[in-house]
C-alpha cells in the first residue's frame, strides 16, 4: 500500500492493516496433515500468503497455529510475524479467530482475515481487497469478495467489528457478526476467481489440477502420510 491511494474520483488516506492469518486445523479430510503445508510450485501455501500480505504493504501478521504447529512454525519462523497459538483448535475456526485478534496490537485501523489453504491469492488481490475496503460505501464496516455471487475469502473489517467480536460470546466471529449486522457489510462484487479457491480435500487437490493445471504436492516428510 501507498501513503495515498488514488482512486474512484477522491482521495483516500492510508489505512493501518493488521492481518490474522488462520492455520489451525488439523487437516482431517486430508489425512490429518496440515494443509498449509501443501507446495505450489514448491513453495508452501503459508508462505504464499505471508508473501502476498508483504507484498500488499500490511504493516502486522498474527499467525494463528494449532494442530501441526511445530510444523508450521517452521515453515514461516524467518518471517517477521507473531506466532500465537490456539490452545483448543478442536473448538473451531471462530476459536482461531479469537486467538488472532486478541494477539494484534490495538493500534490498527482495519482487519484482514486470511486462510491459510488459498493456494492463488497474491499481493495483488490482497491489495484490491484493501483498496474496496478504503472505497466501502458509507455505514459499512466489513467488506468481502463476492465471485458469482458466492462470499470468497480473505474478509476485511474495522476495528470496530474487531472490539465487538472480543466482547461478545465465544461463538461470536466474523460470520456471525455479518448475519447479525447485515446492513453493515459490503459484499464487494468481483470477477476474481481465486477468493473462492481453497483445499480441503484430496479431491479438491484433483479437481485444482484438472481445472487449472497446477499440482498441489505435499513436502516430502507428509509424502509418507498420503
């Protein structure tokens, strides 16, 4: 991100972004191995989003670890990111959440949610999320991606929705602030395919290959799961 983004006829100044960056599941439809572990190209997915967040200018990343954690973490400890972990991630992903919001400093102005398991998303998605979040229409405090009129992922919302959710019940996140508070989300309309693409299954893996091309393979110390 620039100090200024030019855009829609105005001007719109720089929002400080905090990411929570979601890796905690245990992987079950995929033999219980963690998919953010999965190579395109072969580089892990993880580090593909760490990559893609960088590369969008946000200024904090809390990854959020659970099941396979020693694992995971050592597939990202070079990058200057927190590392919390979910001390219960059997409680679901909302659990997760939680963990990450709590772990990010309070001076941020915006909050981006990313998965772990999108193998496509890179810097330059991440940054038209940011840039549909600097342009939201007036009264909404969430956007997220819209493709075929299905809800795609990463999710950006304010500061605001971030202390609601913390304040709120336990099984209070994102998803169930947004059916609560419908008229303050934007569902921001877009053609972008890769919002909607994610694994959780080896038929997914199949089913990416046969539609795109690009193989997913595991690292070799998983290969011995498969």
């Amino acid at each position: 991100m620039g100090c200024i983004l030019k855009g829609g006829g105005g001007l719109y100044s720089r929002v400080t972004v905090g990411a929570v960056l979601l890796a905690a599941g245990a992987g079950s439809r995929m033999g219980h191995r963690p998919k953010s572990l999965l190579e395109l190209g072969g580089v892990p997915l993880i580090r593909r989003q760490l990559i893609a967040l960088s590369g969008a200018g946000v200024d904090e990343v809390v990854v959020v670890l659970g099941h396979h954690a020693d694992q995971i973490e050592a597939a990202v400890k070079e990058f200057p990111v927190t590392l919390t972990r979910n001390a219960n991630p059997d409680a679901g992903q909302v659990s997760s959440l939680r963990v990450g919001l709590q772990a990010l400093s309070p001076k941020l102005d915006a909050v981006l949610v990313a998965l772990a398991d999108q193998p496509f998303i890179n810097s330059q998605d991440t940054n038209d999320l940011i840039g549909a979040y600097k342009k939201r229409p007036s009264g909404t405090q969430v956007v997220q991606p819209s493709v075929n009129g299905l809800p795609g992922n990463p999710v950006m919302f304010s500061t605001e929705v971030r202390e609601h959710i913390l304040s709120g019940e336990a099984h209070v996140g994102c998803r169930q602030w947004q059916s609560a508070h419908p008229e303050q989300v934007h569902a921001w309309v877009s053609a972008n395919s890769r919002y909607r693409t994610d694994v959780d299954t080896p038929e997914d893996i199949e089913a990416l290959a046969a539609r795109t091309g690009h193989q997913l393979k595991w690292p070799a110390h998983l290969l011995a799961l498969v």
